[in-house]
C-alpha cells in the first residue's frame, strides 16, 4: 500500500483537485455555451488494484463523481467523457505493477482519448483486451476474482489476499 503521504498526496491532487475542477466547471458554465470535461480515471477504479489501493480508490471516487455531476452538467450543456486508460507504456513510476499487459503508448492513449471526447462519448477503456478483463472480472463475487487476478497476474500480494 501506499506511504501516508503518497496516500494524502493522491487524494488531494487526483480526487479533492479534480473534483474543485469539475465544481468550477458547474459554477462556470450557465448553458449559453456548450463545452467538455475529459476525465482521466483508469481501468484501476473498475476493480482497484493489489499495487496501489489508494490510488485506485481515487480513480473510482472521480469515475463515480463524474457519472454522478453527468447530468447536472448536461443541463449546462456541459459533456463529460470519462476515459480509463490501462497501462501506459512509457510511464513506469516508481512502485508500479511489474506486470503491465498490453502496455500502450501514452500518445496512442491521447489520441483515443481525443477521439472519443471529439465523439462525446460518456466513458472509454482501454486497450480492448484490458477493458474486457477487467470489465469480466469486475462482474465475479470477489473471491473468486481475487484468485483469478492472482492466477494471470502472478502477484504475491494477490495470491496470498
Ligand atoms: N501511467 C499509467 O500507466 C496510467 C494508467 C492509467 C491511468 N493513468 C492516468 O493518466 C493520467 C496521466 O498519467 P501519467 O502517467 O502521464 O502521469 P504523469 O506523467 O505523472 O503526469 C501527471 C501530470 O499531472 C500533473 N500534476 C501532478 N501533480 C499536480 C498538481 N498537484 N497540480 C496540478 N497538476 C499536477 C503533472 O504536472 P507536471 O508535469 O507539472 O509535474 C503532470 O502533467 C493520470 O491521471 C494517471 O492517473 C496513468
């Protein structure tokens, strides 16, 4: 698990920072024009991660938040699209996964991002592959994903939860 600190840091600049953003964004827009908020979550806030717990659960605090100001933001016609990337390939920061399947390139990651913002589209995952496991594991009873996420994975922490 994350430091104290990592931890008081995460919350404050992913979750608390991101959320006076969107705020702002209600107190801004009155309808008479339209605009977009993009949201970078991850595939992490779908079923939090074994490396990093604190930051997944900022990841699905803003995923709900968003969901949740949706539709008091379209009656300002303000969009929202909530993109969930999963691994990026040139971003390995300290205590990150070792394991990083279908790593993708972070300028792939922002064009897809771009594109389904350009779409209005209300959420995005990504890559497929990992969107689709997450989205299966997401939907088993916990225990029986805990051992499959150890199985593919082959975390320690996972396996021994
Ligand atoms: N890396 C991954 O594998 C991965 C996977 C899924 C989702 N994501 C998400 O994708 C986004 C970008 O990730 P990344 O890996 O590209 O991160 P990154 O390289 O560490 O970039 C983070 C950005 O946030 C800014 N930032 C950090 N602290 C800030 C603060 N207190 N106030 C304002 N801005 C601050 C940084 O600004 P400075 O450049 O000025 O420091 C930087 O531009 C993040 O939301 C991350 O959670 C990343």
């Amino acid at each position: 698990m994350e430091d104290v600190a990592t931890a008081e840091r995460m919350v404050a600049v992913n979750l608390a920072g991101a959320l006076t953003a969107l705020r702002l964004a209600l107190d801004l827009f009155d309808g008479s024009r339209p605009g977009r908020i993009v949201v970078i979550a991850s595939l992490a806030a779908y079923i939090g991660s074994p490396e990093s717990p604190v930051y997944a659960a900022t990841k699905a605090g803003l995923r709900t938040a968003c969901l949740s100001l949706r539709p008091a933001l379209a009656a300002r016609d303000v969009g929202v699209t909530i993109a969930n990337p999963g691994y990026l390939a040139d971003k390995v920061a300290d205590g990150a996964a070792s394991w990083r399947p279908f790593a993708m390139p972070a300028d792939e990651a922002a064009r897809r991002i771009v594109k389904a913002a350009r779409r209005s589209r209300a959420e995005i995952a990504f890559p497929w592959q990992m969107a689709l496991l997450v989205r299966l594991l997401a939907s088993l009873p916990v225990r029986l994903r805990e051992r499959l996420y150890a199985r593919i994975s082959g975390d320690p922490v996972a396996r021994d939860a």
